[in-house]
C-alpha cells in the first residue's frame, strides 16, 4: 500500500510540474510558438553635415541643455528653445543630446560630418543615385532619380 502512494505521489508531483512548466513558458502553446515583443532599441539618428555647412534640428520641447561629444567635429548654436544649429567643423563622427526640463531627452543624434567635396560619394544602380556623407564610415543620405 505505501508503494502504490509513494508511485501516485510521484506520478502527481511529475505531472503539475509538466503543467507548471508548459504554462511558465511564453514559447510554448497549442497553436505552436507565440510571437516575441521585442522592446524598440533607441539609436540615435544621424544627421549629415559638410565641413563648414549648417544643419538644423527641431525639438519636441523647450531645450535646456545641450551636449556634443566631440566639440572639434561639430558646434551646436541655440536659436531658440526648439531649434539648434549644428555647424561642421571638421570630417568625424559625434553625439549631440538636447535635455529640455527635468532632463528628459529631447535629441539622440548622430552628427557625421564629411569634408567639402571630397567627403561624399554617390552610387548609382540603375536610374537610381543614392548619396553618403563619409567620414570613418559612409552614412546613406538619401536616394534620388536623376
């Protein structure tokens, strides 16, 4: 007799672990694997800018402070509290964050700055012309027919 509860407490303890583990698992369900959210990954975007050209960047909200990585590459001016101007000074590759009230972050960008001239390069496959602002590496800027 005591065998017979030991093998029905055995067979009982498996089985909701089975259960426990098919149900804790967000894989596995009847109809096959679920799909996976993934959370969005937050990249700066680059912005392109020739040596010695501006570029200008729009803000969500009112800027307070303002951050360049590499001051020698490029300069941000503040024209007003939801526009800055970043001017390039030399061919490189930087951050520029703009933080508006309580830090929260208004810009996460990539500033490529490429020489005058010789910095960009332009691939054409077919009747299509795609541009690249190059520095270390070459960032598309966008494609045009001619």
């Amino acid at each position: 007799m005591r065998r017979l509860s030991l093998v029905i407490t055995a067979a009982l303890t498996l089985s909701g672990v089975a259960a426990s583990a098919q149900t804790a698992s967000p894989t596995l369900s009847a109809g096959g694997p679920l799909p996976v959210r993934r959370a969005p990954v937050n990249t700066p975007t680059d912005l392109p800018v020739a040596a010695g050209q501006a570029s200008y960047v729009n803000l969500a909200g009112a800027v307070r402070d303002v951050v360049v990585g590499d001051p020698t590459i490029a300069d941000v001016s503040v024209v007003n509290d939801r526009t800055l101007v970043v001017l390039g000074k030399r061919p490189g590759v930087t951050s520029l964050l703009a933080f508006g009230a309580g830090g929260r972050a208004l810009a996460d960008r990539q500033v490529v700055v490429s020489e005058n001239g010789d910095g960009g390069v332009t691939v054409y496959r077919g009747a299509t012309a795609s541009n690249y602002a190059c520095a270390s590496q070459c960032t598309r800027l966008g494609a045009t027919v001619p």
